[in-house]
C-alpha cells in the first residue's frame, strides 16, 4: 500500500508538473511578447526607425520643396490665383511631400485659407510651411507681388539643397577612407605579416 500511495504521489507531481509547463508556454504565447517588446533594445530600435525615417521624410521634402514653389510661381504669373496654383502644383509631388500637402487641399475645399492650412500643417513638424505662411502673409501685408516672392523663395531652396549636396560630396572621402580602414587594411595586412609569423615559427621548430 505504501508503495501504492508513494507511485500515486509521483504520479500527481508529474501532472503538476506537466500542467505547469503547459500554463507557462500558453502565459509566453501570450504575455511574454508584450513584455519583451518592451525591452530597451525594442525601445532604441524603434527610436532609430523613427529618426530615421523623419530624416527620410525631411530629405523628401527638400528634394521636391524647391520645384514646389517654382511651379507655382510660374501658375501665378501665367495669371492662375494663389488657390488653384497650390492645387494643381501639388498634383505634381510624390511621397510623403503629396501627403501632407493632400490634407492641406482638403483643408482649404473646407474653406479654409491657405494660410491656415499650412499653420495646421506646421503641427506635423514642417519647417518649410512655416517659411511659406510666413513669405506669403508678408507678401499679402506689403503688396509684393506673390509670383516674385515664391520665386526668391525657390531659390533660396534650391541654394540650402546645392550646399546640402556639396556637403556631402565633401564629407564622401572621409567615408571611403574610414571604409578601406575597417574592410581592406587588415587582410593587407594579413596577407603581408603572415607568412613571416608563420616563417618565424617554422624556423623556432
């Protein structure tokens, strides 16, 4: 009977046991996603996947900015309004650029002015929409005209976008030497130290 009541003992530890197991995988399934995903290293990841994706999005924005404002220089002149000229340019962008610019178009067919639509479009974080209420809300106070405005404008943009570019043409050597340090140098050297290491010790022998 001891017997008995000892192997029924072991029995019921082994259940427990296996149904603990099975309790803990279900609870990982479950909760230890959560919970690791909320570790640092998913927090600097997820960091460095936002900054670089707003740096991405700045750089998009640089890019087309320029061309922006002279396309709508050029519909101004041709005698289009301020209105229109800002719609029919922004059927030109592309990216996150036609994004944001596409919630301004709806904002002003909601009958708001452009002005206050590119306040709201500051919100984002949009620097160059600040710039552009700004030149246009001078522009509409002092009486110049808006075509010569937005072409000042472009090209200040296209100078920022020059030196951008100059920038890093310039700062290209530097990369390229800190990549043939850390890539080409050691198996130079490798190859060239080597076979005197192993000489050296074939001669010790």
């Amino acid at each position: 009977m001891r017997d008995l009541a000892m192997i029924a003992g072991a029995l019921g530890t082994c259940a427990g046991l296996l149904s603990g197991l099975a309790l803990h995988r279900r609870d990982s399934r479950l909760g230890s996603a959560p919970v690791r995903s909320a570790g640092p290293h998913h927090i600097l990841a997820r960091l460095l996947t936002s900054n670089f994706d707003r740096k991405r999005k700045q750089m998009a924005f640089l890019a087309q900015w320029p061309t922006l404002l002279e396309s709508m220089a050029v519909a101004v002149s041709a005698g289009m309004d301020l209105l229109h000229a800002f719609e029919i340019c922004v059927a030109r962008t592309h990216g996150p650029l036609r994004e944001s610019l596409e919630k301004v178009v709806v904002r002003l067919h909601s009958g708001m002015s452009l002005p206050a639509a590119l306040a709201a479009m500051e919100k984002d974080g949009i620097d160059e929409a600040r710039r552009l209420r700004a030149t246009l809300a001078q522009a509409e106070s002092l009486g110049t005209p808006v075509a010569s405005v937005l072409e000042a404008l472009a090209a200040e943009y296209y100078t920022l976008e020059k030196q951008r570019f100059e920038s890093k043409l310039n700062s290209l050597p530097v990369k390229l030497s800190v990549i043939t340090v850390i890539f080409l140098l050691p198996p130079v050297l490798i190859i060239s130290v080597m076979p005197h290491v192993l000489s050296f010790i074939g001669a010790g022998w």
